[in-house]
C-alpha cells in the first residue's frame, strides 16, 4: 500500500503542477495549481487512454479487496478522474464496476 500511495502522490505532483503553456509569463498572477483536465492538457492523448483505465482499475478493485482509498487530499488524481467520467470517451467504455470486481477477485 505505501508503494501505491508514494506512486498515487507522484502522480499528483504532476497533476497539480502548471505545464508552461498554462503560465502567462506577462501576467501578474501566479499560477501555483494546474487547472488542466488531462495528463498533457484540457484533450484526452494516447497517454491519458493508457493510464486512465488503470486507475479506474485500481480504484474500484483497491476499494473492493483491500478497503483502499484514493485520498481525498490528492486533488489533482481526483480532478484528473472526474474529468475523465465526464467525458464519454471514457465513461462509455469502462467496464462495470461488477465486471472488475469479479475480474480481480482472485487478484
């Protein structure tokens, strides 16, 4: 679990990090969190299509069979999740949770 959580948090740095194109350099704000939706911007990539399944993976069979929880303190993991369920892209195409649980119950 502290491997899954040290890699959850890794993660999150670099969600909650601005890319460059999100920081004005003539501007006076100070953009300290990243707004964005996805791992390379507010479009999903081949990156996102990769990973995303992942976590929603682990989200569900981590929370069935080992009462794991992604911390709620890792907003940029959860925004990165949220937005993802919004888009149909995603949420069309993710198996259910029931089909994971059975999937991963011998896991």
């Amino acid at each position: 679990e502290k491997a899954l959580l040290r890699e959850f948090q890794r993660l999150d740095v670099y969600l909650n990090t601005p890319l460059p194109e999100e920081i004005d350099q003539d501007s006076v704000e100070d953009i300290t969190v990243s707004k964005r939706k996805f791992l390379d911007g507010d479009h999903l990539t081949l990156a996102d299509c990769n990973l995303l399944p992942k976590l929603h993976i682990i989200k569900i069979a981590a929370k069935k069979y080992r009462d794991f929880e992604i911390p709620a303190d890792m907003t940029g993991v959860w925004r990165y999740l949220n937005n993802a369920y919004a888009c149909d892209e995603f949420s069309h195409t993710c198996p259910a949770d029931e089909e994971i649980e059975y999937t991963y119950a011998s896991v």
